[in-house]
C-alpha cells in the first residue's frame, strides 16, 4: 500500500525557511524532511481517525528567528475538517513552541484524532499554514499529503442479538391422581364411609375419564398400605398388609364394575406395605402445633430404634395423648396413586389449530406452535395471543417483543420488553433491551444492559463484542467472540491482522455479498490477488452497491490502476 508523505510535505510546506534564506528558501528545500506516519492509509477506529507521524528536520534547515505554523486538513466531498495546528520555532525565538535546531537539525512526534463521517472515505489529506521571520510572512499553498481513510471496521454488523424464551411443551405429559382410605385402629375393612370422601369420587371420575380418551393411557396404579408405629411390629406387619389386600380388591373391583380395562401386564398394579410409617409421624409432627413437639422430634432424630421411639414418645404424656388423636389415625391408611401419560397434540394438529382456532391451544402449546411457523406474522399473533391469555406470563411478552424488533417496530418491541420486565426482572429482558438501546445509538446504555445481563446466552457475548468493535477495542471482542463462526468474528480476526484466517472462517459461513467483499479486503491485505478479484466479482454480483463502495476503498489502493480492477468496476 502506498504510503502519504503526511509530514514530509507538512513540513516541508510549512516549515521551509533555512537560517540563511528565509520562506522561500525554506520552500525550496521542502524535501530534505524526512517522515514516518502511522497508521499509512489513515484509518478510522472506534468512529475516530487518529493521525501519528514522526518528523526528523536535517542540519541547517531551521531558520533560528523562523515560527510556522502549520494546519493539516481533509478535503472531500461536501467539506472540508481541520486537525489541530502545530506551531513551531527556531531556536532564537523567544517563545514557548517546540524549538529545532538550526545546527542539528530536530524531530517531534504530530498527533491528532478527528471524529470520522462517512465523506472522508476518499478525503485526500492537505496542510496549510504560514511561515513568519521577523516582518515577513509567507502563506504557504496547500500541499496533498495522503488519500483516503481504511474503513474496514465500519462492515461490522452492528445489530445486536435478542433471545427469545423457549416453550415447555412436551408431547407425551405424565399426571397422577392421589386418594387415600383411612381405616380404624387395628382393623383393615374398608368402609363405605371412606368411599365417599371426595378424593376418592374424584379418583373414580380420573380412572372413567381416561378409559374413554383415547389420549390419555393408564401406566400404573400403585397402592400403598400403612400402619401406624404404635404397638407391636409383628402386628403392624401383618396390618399394613391386610389393608393392602383389601384396597386392591375394592378398587380392582371398582375398576371392573365400571368397565375399565386394566392391561394384563403384572406391573401395572405395584403392591407396598409399610408396618410403622415412621416418615409419615415426623412429617406430620412438623406439621403440627402438638404440645412438646420439638422434643418429640429431637427423639426422632436420636434414636432410630422403633421401640425406642415408641417408649420414649408414650413417657411424654400429655403430648402423647394429643398423637394418638390427631396424628395417629390419620397414619392408619392406603394411598391409591393413579399414574397415567396424556399425549398432546401432533406437529400438524397443532398447526390446524393454529389456523381455525388459536383459543384451543394453553400456554405451552402456543409458545410451541410460534416455533413451527416461519412467517413473523403468525408468530407474533401466537406470542400475542399467548400473552393474552397468561399475562403475568414474561416469556410470552419478551418473545412479542422479540418478533415485533425482527419486523422492525422497534418501539412497540422496547415497549413489550420493558413491560416484560415489570412483571419479572430476567437477564434475558436486559440483553434484549440492551439490543434496543443499541439500536437508539445509546452505545453506554447498551453496554450496562449487556454486562449485566452476563450469563444469559452467547448472545450477550455477541452483543458486547459489537459494542467493543465499535469501541475500536478488537483484542477485547475477540475475547468475548471466542471461538463463534460469524461475520463480526471474521472481521475481528482480521483487524487482529490475521486475514488468511478470516477467509477461512467467511468460507464457513453462509455466502453473502458483505462476506465475499471482506474476503476480498482480506485476500488484498494478504497479496493474493486471484482470491481478492474472484470474490469481488462476487460481492458486485449479489449487491451492486459495493462496486461503488470498492472504488473508493483504498483497501484496494495499490489495484486502482489494474486494467481488471478497472474492468470489474465498470
């Protein structure tokens, strides 16, 4: 790449007065000022151009009563933008400036940064100024200095990423239905009183209503037998089985009376017994307001010996005989647990439903069926109308706001987010409002929202490797790019001055017009001119507009005058 004489020509229009000449003497020698400019092509980072070059003035050069001024600006398109003025002095003057020698000759080191504006792409680079000794003063003619600015950075796809809530819709969904019977101290019969409690009409009711849908399938009924742990082991023993045998014959009967058909499969009844429910009494005690309580339980916790427990429980007295009429008989019982899988809806029913009546599907099978429709349209009417129905619901709300962004209502999106939020405060919300804020040019807002919704997806790392782009700090978004295969990360790794690697990763990715044009920058900084042509050709092919993007780039600079980069910019 062609390198500008920034400060060669700066200075040597500028400062162009030898000690025995005078400004015109100066000027006639202007190519004895030596120069190093970095960077060369300037280039824009962070939104700023920054401009650093090392001037070295010969021997005998510097007039000792000489002060220049002297005023590097771009011209472009449309204006004109003025870096800052260095002033200069010879070594006679009495003044503050930085002083050059007449004798030895000097250096200084010129920096600037201006804010950047898309014009300036192919500004070419000027100084003017003004050189004065004693009563003369000469204006000294503009002088080029350098063309165009590198702007590479500014491909970067700036949009951030949202997250969207994922659904909990599962096809096949196990329930279960509890009921229990309760027997008389000592005794197994099962009464008919126990029978018409609620939980076991309601079991019934369960057991009838899946028979006749065809939906639902019974997996199991497991009936569990207890005795409380009070009295004899061997007697509980037997107890607790007596009371299993004669729930499964109540409820086996039941189940043929009402014409329920039970799978041979020997498993589908699972049979247990526990002599002295021991689990049972603490869960209870907890439960309980019982006089003495923490000391009953502390016994619990000392000694695992039943008839230790047993005895030790009896001496405290008058605890004891509120246990034996609020916590005993209600140990003295079979569990029915009814376990059966309802199968929802299939893939293509839910899509008809979805089409004839969105009211039929719940929540989860809302936030489902979102997932199996490509057009944004009917996502957010499902999302919409899922938010309707659940509205305390912030997955339904964030995934509303999410769709809307994506069709590009970024205000009624930032609303639904932050309404999202008021419900429910979740990193998710905060990377999402953070890709608004971005998008509001708010670039500080956006950072806080992103790092301190850290943790909720790659999309954050995402978001704020964009930002650290923007920032111009690429060693900070590669870090948080990692390993990802994308566009941003490409970029990154080729302003990281790695282009044979970018071309590799772009070559993974989809193809693009912006990806064939930054392998092509990629492939110019790495002198292979066959990859560089092939993929301009491609980038113009899919989107014109970078062949006029291409003519300004100076990327391609030392091409310009290629007859087939002429060619292909025709």
């Amino acid at each position: 790449m062609r390198r500008f004489n920034i400060f060669a020509s700066l200075i040597a229009a500028a400062l162009i007065i030898v000690s025995c000449g005078g400004p015109q003497k100066m000027a006639d020698s202007a190519s004895l000022v030596k120069y190093n400019m970095t960077p060369d092509p300037l280039e824009t980072h962070g939104g700023k151009v920054a401009v650093s070059v090392d001037v070295k003035y010969p021997e005998k050069y510097f007039h000792k009563k000489a002060i220049v001024t002297a005023t590097p600006y771009l011209s472009y398109d449309g204006g004109e933008t003025e870096l800052k003025s260095e002033t200069l002095q010879g070594e006679a003057v009495e003044d503050n400036y930085k002083v050059i020698s007449f004798t030895s000759g000097g250096s200084f080191t010129y920096a600037d940064e201006i804010d950047y504006v898309p014009e300036m792409m192919r500004a070419e680079l000027f100084v003017k100024g003004k050189a004065v000794v004693k009563t003369t003063e000469v204006d000294l003619p503009p002088i080029k200095i350098g063309d165009g600015i590198v702007t590479t950075p500014l491909l970067a796809c700036k949009t951030g990423k949202t997250i969207s809530f994922g659904d909990n819709f599962k096809r096949i969904v196990p329930e279960e239905f509890v009921a229990d019977i309760h027997y008389i101290i000592n005794r197994y019969d099962v009464r008919n009183t126990e029978l018409k409690q609620d939980d076991i009409k309601g079991m019934k009711e369960f057991i009838s209503g899946a028979n006749e849908n065809e939906r639902i399938t019974m997996k199991g009924i497991e009936v569990s037998a207890y005795a409380s742990p009070d009295g004899e082991l061997d007697l509980n023993t037997k107890l607790s089985g007596n009371r299993e045998g004669s729930a499964t014959r109540y409820l086996k009967r039941d189940l043929k009376k009402s014409k329920v058909e039970v799978p041979e499969d020997e498993n589908f009844f699972n049979l247990l017994t526990t002599p002295e429910d021991w689990d049972g009494f603490k869960t209870l005690m907890e439960e309980s307001d019982i006089q003495d309580k923490d000391l009953i339980l502390r016994v619990l916790s000392m000694h695992s010996d039943p008839v230790v427990r047993e005895k030790e429980i009896k001496n405290i007295s008058e605890a004891f005989e509120e246990i034996k009429v609020d916590i005993l008989p209600q140990l003295r019982r079979s569990v029915f647990t009814v376990n059966v899988e309802k199968v929802g809806w299939s893939d293509e029913e839910i899509k008809q439903w979805v089409t004839e009546n969105m009211d039929t599907l719940v929540l989860e099978e809302l936030m489902y069926a979102a997932s199996l429709v490509e057009d944004n349209e009917t996502k957010l009417a499902l999302y919409e109308k899922a938010w309707k129905k659940y509205p305390k619901c912030i997955r339904a709300a964030n995934n509303v706001g999410v769709v809307q962004l994506a069709m590009g209502d970024a205000e009624r999106a930032k609303d639904a987010f932050e309404m999202a939020q008021d419900i429910k405060d979740h990193n998710i919300l905060k990377n999402n409002l953070g890709v608004i804020a971005l998008k509001e040019g708010n670039v500080e807002a956006a950072e806080n929202l992103f790092t301190s919704a850290m943790g909720a997806g790659d999309e954050v790392n995402y978001n704020l490797a964009v930002i650290k782009i923007q920032q111009g700090d690429y060693e900070a978004a590669k870090s948080y790019l990692g390993a990802s295969e994308n566009f941003n990360n490409a970029l990154v790794i080729l302003l990281n001055g790695q282009p044979s690697h970018a071309i590799e990763m772009l070559r993974k990715l989809d193809e693009t017009a912006k990806s064939n044009y930054l392998i092509a920058v990629a492939a110019a900084r790495d002198d292979d001119v066959e990859i560089m042509y092939n993929a301009l050709r491609a980038a113009i092919a899919l989107k014109p507009e970078f062949k006029d993007h291409a003519v300004k780039d100076v990327e391609f600079f030392k091409y310009f005058e290629d007859d087939l980069f002429k060619e292909i910019m025709q």
